[in-house]
C-alpha cells in the first residue's frame, strides 16, 4: 500500500493598493480626542506600521478570486484540477450562494468538485489546512485542493477603537494543497482548545443578524464589538501548551522548528506566548507591520513570504497556531 501525504503545493496572496500608514491612524485618533502618544505605543506594541485596505468596489471575494487565479498560475494547474475548495472568512461577501461557489465560477472549476464556504474566525485557514488535508487523504479519487481566505475587517471596526481600527488590514491568501506518494510531509499532526465562555467578547455584527435592517439601532452596534483587549494575552494561554504537547508527541523540541506562522492579532501577544518555549525571537515570522492584520489569511501570507524569502525549505518543520472569536485555538504541526 502506498503510504502519501498531503503538501502546500503552492501559495499566493492579494492586497489592496491602498496603503495606511500608522501616521494616517494617528491623524485620524488624535482628531477625535486620543492621546497621540497612547495611540503609538499601542500600534508599537501589537506590531503595526503599515496595513492595506480595499476601496473602488474591492471585496473579501474579489480579493479571493485573485489570489486563488494567482495560486493556480503558480502552481502551473487550473481550476479544473481542483477537487475540494474552501473559502475561509469571518466577513464574507455573501452568506449565500457560497462564496466558494462564486470563487469556482471564476477559476472555471469542474463539476465534480466539493466547495464549501468555512467559518470559523480567524483560524479558519489554519482550521481548513487541518480539516482538508484529511479529507484529500481520504478520498482516493481527490488530489488537489485550493482553501482561498480571504477577509474585509477594516471597514466593519469601530473607528475610536484602535485595536480593532488601527489594527486591521485587508488581504486574502490562497493555498494548492496536493496529494503526493511520500510519507512522513505535510500536517503531521493538530491540536485544538475551544473555550466558549468568552463568546461574547468578539461579535460581528454586534446587533445579530436578525437585527441588521433595524433602521433604530445605531451603525456602531452593527459593526464589532470588542469587548476585551486581546493584546493582554489572556486568550493566548493556551497555545504555548498546545505547541509543547505536539512536539512531545512527536519527539521534538523547539529546535527542531525552523519557523512558527502564528495569527498576525498581536506581535506582542504571539511573542509573549512563544517566549516561555522558545530561546530564539526570529523564528516567529512577522508580517503584520506590513500588512496590517489581516484575519484568517495571516499565517499563511507569512508562510508565502518566508518561502519566498528562502526562510523555509522543503522538509523543515514549521508550527501553525491561530486563535479565532469566542474562542478556538488550533495548533499544526507541518513538514513543509
């Protein structure tokens, strides 16, 4: 019996061509009252120079549809190869038809192909990456899979907040996942931790759905409410466990990681949750000063640019973790 795996093919990302710099955040909070200086210790602090944000029509799903064009040009496929697509975000254009199936119509997919939109925050790609890796394994007739994420949250955050409004950056990222006849690459292993009790803290859209047309509820209670400060750590107590445990299971240590694609939320954060674990600060790849945070796709626009920049090599170890809304956690363990 043949023993395979499941491999990042390739990988693109899209960004807007608007570019935000911190000193036009911090024209626009001292302009309704905030400490200037306060302002930018935070963005220092959670690691935030520049972010790009969509304007003249851009969407979550026309940001989705170039990159996931872009993905496949690189991988030398189209959309006909593609068996399984996922379309990962918390701001999706439409809740229906999926956007995944609009992102299909786009690359010409087959119609044979399995397509579904995910949601589960901002760890929905990292989530997706877990989930669809196993379902190509089992799927004897499936071979490639595109899991495009893809999200919008700039224009949704309330502008006197500058965690929310000063943080976020629009983006989208695609990955091709393929099935291959080797063993011992790809996700080799995963680890979650749900903890519901704080399902309250990150709503989007505050109101509820049901509550959306309602012409007497304000606009700032239609967009996120943010009701902890995330850049405190508190959430993130878990993931330093979550990432000792998968190296113990598999008999490694930290210094077998050569770099960890963590959520882009918080550099501040991430580094605290990382330093207990690990000696050595630049293995934890950073993009968010250059783009903002941009939700689910952040791990994997780090993962690209680390590629690109020679940081990772086929056969090296590298660590997924990212933290979604309510919250859960998901940890990978990857041979890339």
């Amino acid at each position: 019996m043949t023993v395979q795996s499941v491999v990042i093919k390739e990988l693109a990302m899209y960004h807007p061509k608007r570019k935000v710099t911190n000193k036009e955040m911090l024209k626009h909070f001292t302009s309704i009252g905030q400490d200037e200086q306060e302002v930018e210790n935070f963005l220092k602090k959670i690691g935030k120079k520049d972010r790009y944000i969509t304007e003249d029509g851009e969407t979550t799903l026309s940001m989705a549809i170039e990159a996931s064009k872009a993905a496949l040009e690189k991988a030398n496929l189209s959309g006909e190869d593609i068996d399984l697509l996922v379309f990962s975000s918390g701001t999706p254009e439409y809740l229906f038809p999926p956007n995944s199936l609009i992102v299909h119509n786009e690359i010409h997919g087959k119609r044979e192909a399995v397509v579904y939109d995910a949601n589960t925050a901002c760890v929905g790609m990292v989530v997706s990456l877990d989930q669809v890796s196993k379902a190509l394994l089992g799927n004897p007739d499936s071979k490639y899979a595109l899991i495009v994420g893809s999200e919008r949250m700039f224009h949704y955050a309330e502008k006197h907040d500058p965690f929310s409004y000063g943080n976020f950056g629009d983006a989208s990222c695609a990955i091709i996942l393929e099935k291959v006849n080797a063993e011992g690459l790809g996700v080799l292993d995963s680890s979650y931790n749900t903890d519901s009790h704080y399902y309250k803290e990150l709503v989007f859209p505050a109101c509820g759905m049901s509550n959306i047309l309602n012409e007497n509820i304000p606009k700032e209670e239609k967009l996120f409410v943010w009701a902890s400060n995330l850049s405190c750590g508190r959430v993130f107590d878990y993931g330093t466990t979550q990432i000792t445990s998968l190296l113990d299971k598999h008999g490694l240590t930290t210094k077998d990681i050569k770099q960890y694609f963590c959520t882009q939320v918080s550099f501040d954060a991430v580094n605290n949750m990382l330093q207990p674990i690990e000696d050595d600060p630049d293995k934890l790849f950073v993009i968010g000063d250059e783009y903002g945070y941009t939700g689910t796709s952040s791990p994997f626009i780090a993962l690209q640019k680390a590629v690109e920049t020679g940081k990772v090599q086929r056969g090296d170890y590298i660590i997924f973790w990212s933290i979604g809304a309510g919250y859960t956690a998901c940890a990978i363990l990857m041979k890339y």
